[in-house]
C-alpha cells in the first residue's frame, strides 16, 4: 500500500481527535482534516451483526490525519516513552 499526504482538503479547519487502545490508560491525541474523497476511498464501515450475521453498514465523515509524517513520528515518540504502561496494563489484564 502506498501511502500519500492528501493535498485537496475540502475544509481548512483542523479538528483533534482522542483515540485509545481497547482499556488503556493512554491517550494519543491526533490533528484530523476534512477531504475531498477521492475514487477508491472508503467511507463507511462494515461488520457482520452477532446476532443475525448479515453485513451492516455505517456511514464515515471523510476525515484523515493531517500529516502522516507528523503521525508517525508522533506514534513512535509515545510508543517509546509509554511501552512500559502499555505492556503492563495488557499483560496484566490477561494474567488476571
């Protein structure tokens, strides 16, 4: 997969998004845009029901990370300062 920074934004608003991992203490905070969906790009989410196992479908508001390079570095950054609590808390969790 080739990765690309998006440049035909539909809006110059920048909005921040918390998103964290399963019950984990930590937070990751990332700067997300507007765009102009492009063909090929996905913009809804689908699972199969539990209950009756037929596909569901949800709509997504076309918004992508404002940097993919300033993401990662931003990701690598805390995955290093943070790997001890987030080891901790899922090794704890599955040995309880």
């Amino acid at each position: 997969m080739h990765l690309a920074e998006i440049e035909d934004w539909a809006s110059s608003e920048i909005r921040i998004i918390e998103l964290t991992q399963g019950n984990s203490s930590i937070r990751w905070n990332f700067r997300v845009r507007r765009f102009i969906p492009q063909d090929g790009d996905s913009l809804e989410r689908t699972w199969l029901s539990k209950r009756t196992g037929t596909r569901q479908y949800h709509p997504v508001t076309p918004y992508a990370l404002v940097s993919m390079k300033e993401t990662g570095e931003y990701l690598s950054r805390s995955l290093e300062k943070d790997i001890d609590i987030i080891i901790g808390e899922f090794v704890g969790k599955e040995s309880t």
